[in-house]
C-alpha cells in the first residue's frame, strides 16, 4: 500500500468512528504518549521527553475544550483535565518520573470508564 493509500485509509478510519471511539482513541494515544515520556526520562532523551509532555497536555486540552457543560458531569472532568494539565507542569519542570507513576492509572481509570459506558451506550 502507498503512502498516499495509507494516509486516505487513516483520514476514512478516523471519520467513521463513533464518538466513543474517538474518545478511546485519545485516552490510548494519551496513555502512549505517558509511557514514551517515562522511557524517554529513563534514557535521558529530553527530546523526546518534551515532545511527550506537550502530546499528552494537546489531548487533555482538547477532550477539555470538547466538554459539553449541560451535563453535570462535565464539570467534574474538566476539574480532573485541569489536574492533569497541572501535573504536566509539574512533570515537565521537574522530570520526575514519580508523577507519571501517579497520573497514569488516573487516566487509566478514566478510559476504562469510558470503555464501559460506550458498550453500555450501544445497547
């Protein structure tokens, strides 16, 4: 398959996800993003350490900026959001793997959640 074939097979995944899917999709590119931070620390490759911080604080800016705030529960996210942005600060500043190891199973949890409520959606 050509590049070109690849990047259209992609932009037509994408476009046929269901919400929930899109949402699972940003929870793992998160949590992905997370891991290459903590590894990249490891290695001492500030890089991409750096380059891993700023992913991870544009998804949680955007699932953030997408929050519907008729639904109460909105708020309570976009407080969870906020902490973690700040926690990325926090990470960023100071590469201290440590705050990893304490936001990953937050995010974790949050996705699995969500995983449950899309099955329960569908039904």
């Amino acid at each position: 398959m050509n590049k070109n074939g690849y990047q259209q097979y992609k932009e037509q995944s994408v476009n046929t996800m269901t919400k929930g899917e899109m949402l699972l999709l940003l929870y793992d590119e998160l949590l992905k993003r997370l891991m290459r931070a903590e590894l990249a620390l490891g290695k001492e490759d500030y890089e991409t350490f750096t380059n891993s911080v700023i992913r991870c604080r544009d998804i949680v800016c955007y699932l953030r900026d997408c929050l519907d705030p008729q639904y109460a529960i909105s708020s309570e996210l976009r407080r969870m959001y906020e902490f973690f942005l700040y926690e990325f600060g926090r990470l960023e500043a100071g590469r201290n793997k440590e705050i990893i190891q304490e936001v990953r199973p937050l995010v974790t949890e949050l996705r699995e959640t969500f995983q449950e409520a899309d099955k329960i959606a569908q039904y």
